[in-house]
C-alpha cells in the first residue's frame, strides 16, 4: 500500500483570482502610450514644414534655372540644341495652328527648324526683347527671329513672337505656347512645305499667312 501511495501523482490545486482584482498597471500603460502620440504630433508636423519648405526651394531653384537656361538657349536657338532636363516628358507645345505632344515631338520641331533654317538662310538669329512672370508658374518671353536668306532677291525676313511657359510644382515645363506671331517674310518663302516633307512636325512660323 504505501508502494502505491508513493505512485499516485502529487494532487494540484489551483487558485483563481476573483474577477474584481485587476492588475493596476493597465490604466497607467494606456496613459503612456496616449501621451507618447500626443508628443509625436508636433514631430509629425515638422517633418511636414520642412519638407514643403523643400519642395518651395527646390521649385524656385529648377524656375530659376529654366528661365537662366531659356534666355542662354533661346539666341542660339538655330545653331545648337536646347538644353531639355528644364522640360517633361510630357511637354505639350502648341502654336495657333497645331499642338504637338512629348519630348520627342518637341526635339524633331526645333531639329526642323535648325535644317531649314540652315537651307533658306546664310544668318539666322534670335532677339530676346523681354522675360518677365506674370505669375508664379509662368515664364513669358518676348522675342524676335531675324534672317538673311541665301536668295539675293530676297528681302531680309523678320518675326516677332511671345513664348509662354507653364511650371509644375517642381518648377520642370510642361507647357509651351507660342502667341502673337507677326510675320514680315518674302511671299516665296515657304519652308513648311519642306518641314512636311521630312515627316516632321510642322511648326507654322516660316509659312506665309494667308491675306485676304
């Protein structure tokens, strides 16, 4: 028998606490971690300034540097290409005749202008009259195109035009509009015929307008 006793597993009690008895840390863990949140808030917000404080920099940084870039670019405009990190790639050009989409459109005008300038003219060259901003996300230029054709009968040929840029927020162009164009070109002048022929987009500034 007490072989038997000895065998027989030691018996457990357990003992439940009541339900009234709670820890009493619970309440105080709760406040902690309310107020650690209420003391990331400030945090949060700073972060907040200091980043649209970065993105106005750099917004007026990338606008200075397109409007520096635009009046370097612009007189040369017939001899060299442009400079093209200051525009989208989803730049959208538009003149009163056509509206042409992307990078890639944009570059083959200016290639365009470049070769038919060099066929018709023996001097050809770009007069920036005036930059200014009539608002905070818009350059506007005033300008004027004189060439000398290659033709000795052949008056000397001006224009006179404005060029609008539109900015993003990053201050990178995203719009080109081309307004007021004035021509004073000889009448057999017509290089938008050549321009087609290349399979290129046409810009209308060399083609003659119509008179009534």
């Amino acid at each position: 028998m007490a072989v038997l006793l000895l065998l027989q597993p030691p018996s457990f009690q357990f003992k439940f606490l009541p339900s009234s008895v709670t820890p009493k840390y619970t309440s105080r863990s709760r406040l902690k971690v309310s107020s650690r949140i209420k003391d990331l808030e400030p945090c949060v917000s700073s972060i907040k300034q200091v980043e649209e404080e970065e993105e106005k920099q750099n917004y007026y940084v990338n606008t200075g540097y397109a409007i520096r870039t635009l009046r370097e670019d612009l007189p040369d405009l017939f001899h060299r290409d442009l400079t093209f990190r200051i525009y989208r790639d989803d730049i959208v050009f538009k003149d009163p005749l056509n509206s042409f989409f992307g990078i890639e459109n944009y570059k083959s005008i200016f290639w365009a202008l470049r070769f038919t300038g060099r066929i018709f003219f023996k001097a050809l060259w770009v007069d920036i009259i005036s930059v200014w901003q009539p608002v905070e996300t818009t350059i506007m230029i005033r300008w004027t195109v004189h060439g000398i054709p290659r033709l000795p009968l052949e008056r000397r040929t001006r224009f006179d035009a404005t060029s609008e840029y539109k900015l993003d927020k990053r201050g990178k162009i995203y719009e080109h509009c081309v307004h007021n164009i004035v021509l004073n070109a000889p009448p057999r002048f017509q290089v938008l015929s050549v321009i087609q022929s290349f399979g290129c987009p046409k810009a209308t500034y060399f083609s003659e307008p119509e008179m009534d």
